[in-house]
C-alpha cells in the first residue's frame, strides 16, 4: 500500500518511515507533508499535500489538529482515505471530519494503540461492575506535548461516561470544593521524556481497581495506525475508529 504521511518530520512520521522500510502490512511511503525537512527522503516532501497531486492509497495524519480541515478537503478531492492520529480537535474540526466521513473513509482515533482499545473497554466494564465506586484517570507525557489532557484521556473519560451518563469531568483539582459522586477527575502530567502512560483508578470504601496500559515505543503507535491504513483502503465512506477494526479483523 502506498501511504502519504503528514507530519512525516516529527518523532511520529519518523516512526512510520522507520517500520514501513521493514516491510510491514506492505506498507511503502511515496510522499511526505511537512515544512521540517528529512535527511536524505527517498521520496518528495512537500509543505502541504495541496500543492501536488500525489498517487497514493491512503494518508496518515500525524501533524497538528490546526492542519485538518485542509488535509481533509484535500483527502476528499483526491478520494483518499485518511488515518488521523492527531489530537485536540476544535468543535469546528470535529465537523469538518464528520463531513469528510460522508465522502471518504475516515479512521479516527486518539490513540493507534490496540492495548488502548482494550484498557478502554476494561474501564467501561469496571465502571459498570462498581456503579458507586470513585473513578480517577491519571495519564502522563514527555514535557513537549501540547494538549493537556490527553486525546486518550478524554478517551477513556467519554468511554466511562457511555456507562456513567451523568458523570462531569473535572480537569486536575484545587481549592475547598468536595468530590461529587459522579465526578471523573482527569489529571495529566508532563515530564522527561515519557512516550505514554494512562491509568485508571476505579475505588469504593473496601477496594481499588487500578487499569493501566504504558507504551514502550513509539513504533506502538506507527503499527497501529499502519494497521488501521491497511484495514481502511477499500471501506466505504464512513468514520471509523479502533473498535471497529478490532471487532472486523
């Protein structure tokens, strides 16, 4: 399969090239998006992919959300499908990739991680066995990443929130306020140089369930979503996400 990488100068395009020359999922990247340069790219790089029409089968997306609308309209005029990766998405961005669904296959997904999926659905099941219980989630970055909390995060908080229907979240705590019962507190962390780490902390009076997923590699998160381009060449219109590749394959 023939990939476009946006965002191919960053830790994560890196990521790609570096599997994709191993052979994996047949995966062969014939052009690049950035404005930060590669040593010695075996293939084109362009600032924006709407400056060049390039043959391909499927981009992946691992820029900034601010790039979106236009890689979208992009997408949609060349008919490509697009594995997005990027997180902190605006309102206004969320539309724009659910208009773009009705026209090309969409992949979207705050993590590419399979684990993640899997912390995801045990988090739900946990929420469901302990309807009183405390839920915490805790998640922690390298001091360089920009949205606070994380796309997983808010993940794994709006998944708990399809069991918990009226649960708030609150964003890291201060002042004299009392924890509500249905209150599911998010706090992030940013130090060193830490890939990825999300736990979940479910507790009542005589117990605590702890569910965490750390990443290792980065190369976690560029099989993922070389994993997720390979399922979405040849979908039909439509937004897609990990359940639905895990629950297809």
């Amino acid at each position: 399969m023939k990939i476009i990488v946006s965002g191919i100068g960053g830790r994560m395009g890196k990521a790609i090239c570096e599997l994709a020359s191993t052979g994996f999922r047949g995966a062969q990247i014939v052009a690049g998006c950035d404005l930060i340069p590669l040593e010695s790219p075996d293939f084109p790089i362009y600032p924006s992919p709407l400056s060049q029409p390039i043959e391909a089968d499927c981009i992946i997306d691992f820029s900034h959300h601010t790039g979106t609308t236009a890689l979208l309209n992009y997408a949609v005029s060349a008919s490509l499908p697009v594995v997005l990766a990027t997180t902190g998405h605006t309102d206004e961005e969320y539309e724009a990739i659910k208009e773009a669904a009705k026209r090309i296959p969409v992949f979207h997904s705050a993590n590419m991680s399979v684990g993640i999926a899997l912390l995801v659905e045990l988090a739900k099941t946990t929420a469901k066995a302990f309807p009183d219980a405390n839920i915490e989630i805790i998640e922690k970055h390298h001091n360089r990443k920009l949205d606070a909390p994380s796309g997983t995060a808010l993940l794994l908080a709006n998944a708990i929130r399809e069991i918990r229907q009226k649960a708030s979240f609150v964003f890291g705590r201060h002042g004299q306020a009392k924890r509500t019962e249905e209150e599911i507190g998010i706090h992030a962390i940013r130090m060193g140089n830490i890939v990825g780490e999300h736990e979940v902390i479910v507790g009542t009076d005589t117990q605590t369930i702890t569910l965490k997923h750390e990443a290792h590699s980065r190369a976690l998160f560029a099989e993922g979503a070389l994993v997720a381009a390979d399922y979405l060449i040849g979908q039909s219109a439509g937004l897609y996400d990990m359940k639905n590749m895990l629950t297809e394959e």
